[in-house]
C-alpha cells in the first residue's frame, strides 16, 4: 500500500510541476526534467513494492516447508522432505 501511496503523491506532484510550466515558458524544461525524475522515482517505488511481495511470497513457502518438516519429524516419517 505505500508504493500506491508514493504513487499518487508523484502523481500530485507531477500536476503541480506541469501547472507551473503553464505558467512561465522559461520553465518548462526544467518542468519535464523534474516530471521525468518523479515518473522514474514512481517506477522505482513500484519495483520496490514488488519485490517486497516476492519477497513476502517466498518467507510464506519456507514456513510451510518449515511446519511439513516437523510434521514429519514429529511423526518420525521416513521421508522428512517436503
């Protein structure tokens, strides 16, 4: 949820910048420069949150594999892998 979070703020603020390019000729390629940047933060900010989650997933599948083993273990199964 903070990466939409992040997402929508470079969203706010990418608004901002483009109203203030509106406003003033001289500014607008230092507006694109900063759109550019808040558009590649926002990127960075999404990948992050990804890989979090596969991070997450992973943690998830070594519990499981973790709880198999001394399930087995406990019962003293011959075969102890999962």
């Amino acid at each position: 949820m903070s990466s939409f979070k992040k997402l929508l703020k470079v969203v706010a603020a990418s608004a901002f910048v483009l109203s203030l390019a509106a406003c003033s000729e001289n500014d607008a390629e230092s507006a694109g420069e900063e759109l550019d940047e808040m558009v590649t933060d926002a990127g960075n900010a999404l990948e992050d949150g990804g890989d979090k989650i596969g991070d997450m997933a992973n943690d998830a599948g070594n519990a499981v594999e973790d709880a198999c083993e001394d399930v087995k273990e406990g019962v003293e199964a011959e075969d102890d892998d999962c």
